[in-house]
C-alpha cells in the first residue's frame, strides 16, 4: 500500500456523513468507505455518492489494499 496518496485519504481515514433516508425521513450514518448502508427504521438501501479515486486510478489497488479495492469496486446485482 501506497502512505502519501491525498485522493485515498477519506477511505484510510474514514469521515462519517449523515443522510436522510429517502423512503421514511430517518437520519442514517454513512462512512466515506462504506458503499452503502441499510436504514435502520425501514431497511431501505442507501448508497454512498461520495466519488472516489478507486474508481479511476491505476494505483488504486496497491494504493488502498486488495480487500478495501474490491469492496469499493464490486458491483452489486439486483
């Protein structure tokens, strides 16, 4: 892993948002690492739209790990 890279700061170092869930209004806690969280109250799916070097970056992989690469980069099949 790579130590002084600026763009993977908020997933090494994660930062906590708080967002409305969509479908009841709840307040849910969302991390700068997670890709996405369950409302507490509802169950309802809430996805980070925190965009992030992952997805771009060629050095991404040794830069954040392999398990944190394929956690952020995984996509999910409904």
């Amino acid at each position: 892993m790579y130590d002084h890279c600026p763009g993977a700061a908020n997933i090494r170092t994660p930062t906590l948002a708080i967002k409305k869930c969509p479908q009841c209004g709840e307040e849910v806690e969302i991390f700068s690492n997670d890709v996405s969280v369950k409302c507490s109250k509802c169950g309802f799916e809430i996805y980070n739209d925190i965009a992030s070097c992952v997805q771009w970056c060629k050095h991404a992989r040794e830069c954040v790990g392999e398990e944190m690469y394929r956690k952020l980069t995984e996509k999910k099949v409904a």
